[in-house]
C-alpha cells in the first residue's frame, strides 16, 4: 500500500537495527531514513504499510548532539597524498 501524504513533524524515539530513526503517528511506527535518536523532525512519508510507515527526514528541526558536520574529505586527501609523495625516495635511472 503506497500513498504520498503531507510533511509532519514527528520527534524520534530511537533507532532501528538499520540505522533508520523510529517515531510513532497515531500509534503506528514509522522509519525515518536520515533521522537519529532524540531529533524532531520534518518527515515526508513516502510508503504507508498496514503495520508501520517509511519516511525520508526533509528537515532537522532540533538536532541531536549525535549529529556531526561531515568530514572534508578533499583537505585530508591532499594532505595524504602530499605526505606520501614526501616519503616515498626519488628514482634515479643510470
């Protein structure tokens, strides 16, 4: 059973064996993909079933002091890659 409905704000309870958030409308579970424990959210829900909800998280309206900025990745590659250049000795053809 498959139905788009509106955004609801929703606050996560915990979180699934998957990683999913778990929150409850009407008493009925509902996953949360992109939502961690202790958040309250803005969820579209995107696939009713007759026993539980799948949703995706639209906004982080109060976060949990889980959440972390991502890494920036292309800083720490070029210094990766700058150090291993520096390490590595320079050939030399005879």
């Amino acid at each position: 059973m498959s139905k788009q409905t509106s955004n609801q704000i929703v606050d996560i309870l915990s979180l699934d064996h998957e990683g999913h958030g778990i929150a409850r409308i009407d008493s009925k579970v509902t996953f949360v993909d992109g939502a961690l424990a202790g958040e309250q959210v803005e969820i579209n829900v995107y696939r009713q079933h007759a026993k539980y909800n799948s949703a995706n998280a639209v906004a982080i309206l109060k976060p949990s002091a889980q959440r972390t900025s991502p890494r920036d990745w292309s800083t720490r590659k070029a210094a990766y890659w700058s150090a291993s250049a520096k390490s590595v000795p320079a050939t030399s053809s005879t």
